[in-house]
C-alpha cells in the first residue's frame, strides 16, 4: 500500500496496512525550528539545513530523506517552492543553531535582541519576537477600535495581518506571475515523484479572523453585544475565502487529496461560544466553504482547531468537516476513548497521538513509547486516524522523545 492508498483508506473509515503518520504537512502538525535542529543532530543529520518555512511560528520544512526515515506518509504542496539554496538566506535561533529564512522575510533585529517586522511605512510594527522567544506576536489589529463603515480596504487591512503578511509556502508566492498555473504545474509534479498523500493549506478562517482584525477581547465581546456586524464582516470574510477556493480547486483541486482550513474554536475548558452562536454565526459559513469543495474538487476536507470542541463536533461534521487536528486531548471531554466512541464513525482525528505538552517535552522516552501505544490502540481501531501530535513538536522536545515516538509508532505498526 502507497502513502497515499495509506491516508486515503484511514479517511474512509478502514484500517490500512499501517497507521498514516503526519509530521510537516500542516503549520499545526509539524515541529519547531529548533527541536528539528536537535533531532538532524540525534540522527547525524546535521547536514541537512533548517529551512524555516513557517516564519511565525518558526516551524521546520522538514527534509524529504527525514520523512522517508520515519515513515510519513502526508505532505504539503508548499514544499514544491523555494526549493533553492538561493531561495533562503540565514539567520540564528534562539538556541544559537544555524537555520535559514525565506527571502521575503527580514525581520529587524532590535537593540535589546527582540525582533521586529515593520508595515511599508516602516515605523508600525506589525509583529514582534521578544529576545529569547521561538515565535511572532501579532502587534497591529486593523479594527480593534471598532467595526468599519465599509469594507472596501479589507483586502489591504487583511495584508497587514502577520498570518497573512507572513504567509507560509505556496501563498509567499501568490502574487508572483502565473502563480495558479506554476502551483498546478509544481503540485502535479510531487504527485508524480512521490507516493505520498498531498496537502494544501487553505486557511479560510471565520472565527479566526475575527480575532486578527479585532483582536480576541473585542471578538469575544462581539459575538454577543453585535452579532449582526459580526455577521456582516463573516460574509466579508466568506466572499474572500470562495474566492480563493474557486482558484485553489480550479488548479489543484483533482491531484491534492486534503484540504486544511484553520478556526480555532476551543480553549481547553471548552469552546470560545456556545453551540447556538456557532451554529448561527459560523456553521452555515463553514458549510458553503465545504460544499465549494465538495462540488468542485476531490479534496478532503480538514480543520484545524485547538481546545475542547467536542460540542461543536456534530455541527461541524454537519457542514462538511470529515478531518479534525490537532485533537487536543487534554482538554475538557476531549479524551481519546470519548471522541473514538461518539464520533469515530463519522470524521478521521488527525493528530491526539501523544501529548505535546507533558509528556513529549517532559516526559522519559518510555513515557512517550507508552502513551503513543495507548493512543494507537483506541484511536486506530476500524480507521479514521492519522498519527500525529498534539499540535507541533516544541522547541523544548528532547530528540530522544521524538525517536522513541517514532520507534512506538513502528512498534504498533509490527504487531
């Protein structure tokens, strides 16, 4: 069975020849910058350079000999641009280790060792990493002080927006030249120089973006002092996003085989709303977002969302939600044994694997061996799962953790 047969089967609901691994095909399944560096070094691969392809949260494009290594069997489209050495220049981490930045970002190194990322203006500054820090803070919110009149420089607010300034691969190339063209002609590529199941990150945020334009206080506040602005600046938001999947399935839309939004709609005690809010103000949103993709490609789709959504689940799968990461199981009625019983049959959790926080960063390497084998023995049962972490592999993760979560992962798989 091929990678992608592998992840295509889990999705349907059977069990493959093996369990599907993912690490690097999301900006929510991947790993650090600076625990990649230690891990290159544990395997005696430093010779291999740390391409930071995710700039804000500094997360590794993990090499493609790496992958093969540890049997992943998921990757994303993105990795098809800035495959050049000339496509990156250098920097330091945190950590002092060597890595490399895509040319189009150059942050400014502060007097005090912080960084910071300036607007064209160069005076605001719209995103900040304190001296020592392993990420960028979001520092500019477009509306934070209110809701605009009208929408008409929403494109441009939006550009200011790290998530969107700094952009992860293949979107820092969106405004180049036959970009649509280049991203099939590279996407068809992959698929024919690799078995692996193929990516493409897609955002489409609602809830998310709430936040970044108003800032989480003020959106908090928003959903139940205004829903009707707040409605009226979604359909902004959703007008934007269908457009974008109009190109994206129009380009690569019959040789990606996964799709990934990203809401995070959870904090660990529970969802940020409660289920009638989601379900007036998002869930028909979401809904048009899938049914897009369901009319017009083949892709699967996929959602990124931190914390405890488990109440939020039957409407999300509603709308046509089938892939659900990172599946944070320590937070509230989030517990593997749970989400497997009420809701195994009808969506594929990617992730849950191991806890990234606690066990994977300060656990022993038998402590991590022993909850991967837990986690793969109720998740796995008759498919509908994809190992992964909890979110992405951090900076503190001893390389010694992340092989003995790869050996349990292979050991599972031998039985």
């Amino acid at each position: 069975m091929t990678s992608r047969e592998r992840v295509l089967v889990a999705i349907a609901h059977k069990e493959p020849d093996r369990v599907p691994v993912d690490m690097g095909a999301t900006p929510s399944s991947g790993i650090s910058a600076i625990a990649y560096s230690n891990l290159l070094k544990a395997i005696g691969r430093d010779d291999l350079p740390v391409w930071i392809y995710d700039v804000v949260q500094q997360l590794a494009q993990p090499d493609m000999a790496v992958l093969d290594q540890f049997g992943v069997d998921v990757i994303d489209v993105g990795r098809a641009f800035n495959t050049r050495p000339e496509d990156w220049h250098e920097t330091v981490l945190a950590n002092g280790d060597k890595a490399f930045y895509p040319q189009s970002f150059h942050p400014v190194k502060q007097t005090d060792g912080s960084y910071s990322c300036y607007d064209d203006d160069g005076v605001r500054v719209l995103a900040r990493m304190p001296k020592g820090a392993t990420f960028f803070d979001q520092t500019y919110f477009p509306y934070v002080d209110g809701f605009p009149t009208d929408y008409s420089t929403l494109d441009n607010e939006m550009g200011k927006v790290l998530w969107s300034r700094y952009v992860h691969s293949p979107w820092d190339h969106a405004s180049d030249p036959d970009f649509w063209n280049e991203l099939r002609k590279r996407t068809l590529h992959l698929r024919e120089t690799t078995d692996k199941a193929l990516m493409i990150v897609c955002g489409c945020n609602l809830f998310e973006w709430g936040t970044f334009l108003r800032r989480m206080d003020n959106f908090l506040m928003d959903l139940l002092c205004d829903p009707d602005e707040v409605a009226r600046m979604l359909d902004q938001l959703l007008e934007r996003h269908l457009a974008t999947l109009e190109k994206v399935c129009a380009s690569v839309g019959d040789i990606v085989d996964i799709i990934r939004f990203g809401d995070d709609l959870g904090m660990t005690t529970g969802p940020f709303m409660d289920v009638d809010t989601y379900k007036t103000l998002f869930k028909p949103r979401h809904k048009q977002l899938c049914d897009y993709v369901k009319s017009h490609s083949n892709m699967h789709t996929f959602i990124h969302s931190c914390g405890s959504i488990s109440s939020l689940m039957p409407d999300l799968i509603d709308a046509g939600i089938e892939i659900f990461n990172p599946v944070q199981t320590n937070s509230l009625n989030m517990e593997p044994e749970f989400l497997k019983r009420e809701f195994g049959k009808d969506c594929t959790f990617w992730g849950g694997g191991v806890e990234t926080v606690g066990t994977l960063n300060n656990g022993t390497p038998e402590e991590v061996r022993k909850q991967v084998l837990e986690r793969l023995e109720i998740m796995s049962k008759g498919g509908g799962f994809v190992f992964n972490t909890v979110h992405n592999i951090l900076p503190d993760v001893p390389p010694q953790n992340v092989l003995a979560m790869f050996d349990a992962v292979k050991e599972f798989n031998k039985c």
